[in-house]
C-alpha cells in the first residue's frame, strides 16, 4: 500500500525568497559616510568644549561661592574673638596648633581644607552670646554658664546652611565634649566624641593654660604639658594628649606660638 499523498487546499500558495544580486545592490558612499561621520565627530567635540567650559565656569563660581561664605563666617569669628579681650589672637594660635597635631595624629585631617577650617571656626557660636555674659571679668554664674554652654549648638546651626563646611560642624559642636563622658552640650563619652574634636580639645586647653588671664598668669609649656597628660583618662583623649606631648618636645623653644596663621590654604 503506498504513502499517503499530501493534500494542498486551493487557496494555498508557496512563497519563494529570492536573494537580490550583488550587481542590484546599491553603491555605498564611502567618501560621504566618512564625510558625515568626521562632521558628527566634529560636532560632538565642539559640544564636549562648550559644555565643559560651563562646568568650569559653574566650578569657578561655586568656589568664589564658598570663599565668599566662609570670608563672611570667618569675618563673624573674629569679632566674636574681638568681643572678648580675654582670648586675642586665640584662633589663629590654636588652628595652628590643632593642624600640627592632626599632622601627627591622622594626616589626612590635617590636610583636609574644611577641617582646618573648623578648628579656626570653632567658637564662631559666641556670636550668639550676650556681651555680659562673654566678656564678664569675674567668674559666671550657673544660669550665665548654662548660656555660655549653648555656643557649640549654636556654631553648628550658624554653619548648617553653609553645604562645604558640613564635615566642619562636629569640631565646632563637640570641642568641649570630653572623653569621660562629662562635657557638653551633649555629654559624648571616648570614641562618641569625632577625633578632629578630640584633637582640638586638647590643643585649646594647652592654648588657655599657655595664655595670661586676668585670674592667672599663662603657664610656662612644661606645666601646661603635664597639666594636659594628667587631664589624659578624664578630660582629654590620653592617646592624643602623648602625642602632643611628644610634639611639644620636639618644638621646644618654638611655642607657645605668639600669634598664629589664619589662613586656610
């Protein structure tokens, strides 16, 4: 018995693909696709330079920006230190002392621009401090002392807006935080306390102690050194009040520092 033979419906046709020849092809341009693509490439290098000189423009005006912001706090911070006879020349001497010690401590604190730029800004919330209260000669009272301790949260709040100083603000919040936990304004204990803060804690101690007061003479930088290892544990961050110690001794002669550098490069 044969195969059964396939059966085509009437309205079924085939389709036949053909491959075109090689002679109905059309010619391609080549001068002219070369042409074209030089003039695309043209037009995407004049574009990349027209827009990267923008970002540089917009760059440069953003820095002009900050400078201008910060000429302007660092302007508030010297009044303030005006305001109080008590600590003239106080920020430039310990943004120097503050940047030594980073040097020494972790490096890449000390070369970073707006940690410099919070240790010279540290105490720029005595702005907000009544004048009676900041250059009264005799000791404060506890309602005066508990308005002299709000000048750490309001540094923080003046530099808030300011976006490029934002890694500054936990030095000028925490500087007079201390490492057994019994500082303000919020009381960090050890490693809860930022190391810049730390580090600058220690410095503007040994700056007051090395400074004449109406109530007390400036202590020579031997007493202030032992005064700053004993305060090691309690007040200070002992691990960073040796190496000042170590720094002091190898700029015997040199500090304390007369008047310091306000420049922040």
């Amino acid at each position: 018995m044969g195969q059964p033979r396939p059966v085509r419906s009437e309205d079924q046709t085939a389709t036949v693909l053909s491959m075109p020849d090689e002679e109905s092809l059309p010619v391609l341009d080549e001068a002219g696709v070369r042409d074209q693509l030089l003039h695309f490439a043209r037009d995407l290098n004049r574009i990349y330079h027209k827009e990267r000189a923008r970002a540089e423009e917009l760059e440069h005006t953003l820095h002009e920006l900050e400078e201008s912001y910060f000429a302007t706090v660092k302007t508030l911070a010297f009044v303030v230190e005006a305001r109080d006879a008590h600590t003239r020349s106080h920020l430039s001497r310990a943004h120097d002392y503050a940047v030594a010690l980073a040097q020494r401590v972790q490096p890449e604190l000390a070369d970073d621009r707006v940690f410099r730029y919070g240790f010279l800004l540290h105490d720029i919330g005595k702005v907000g401090i009544p004048d009676h209260i900041l250059r009264k000669p005799s000791p404060l009272t506890r309602e005066e002392w508990e308005v002299m301790q709000t000048h750490p949260i309001l540094g923080g709040q003046m530099l808030a807006p300011i976006r490029f100083l934002q890694r500054a603000i936990p030095i000028v919040e925490c500087h007079h935080e201390r490492w057994d936990g019994k500082g303000y304004p919020r009381g960090l204990k050890s490693d809860e306390v930022p190391l810049a803060a730390r580090i600058f804690s220690v410095v503007d101690t040994f700056d007051a102690m090395t400074s004449d007061r109406p109530y007390r003479r400036a202590l020579s930088v031997d007493e202030a050194v032992h005064e700053i290892l004993a305060a090691g544990g309690t007040q200070l961050d002992p691990a960073i009040a040796d190496a000042f110690a170590a720094l002091c001794a190898e700029r015997s002669g040199a500090w304390p520092i007369a008047q310091g550098n306000t420049d922040v490069d």
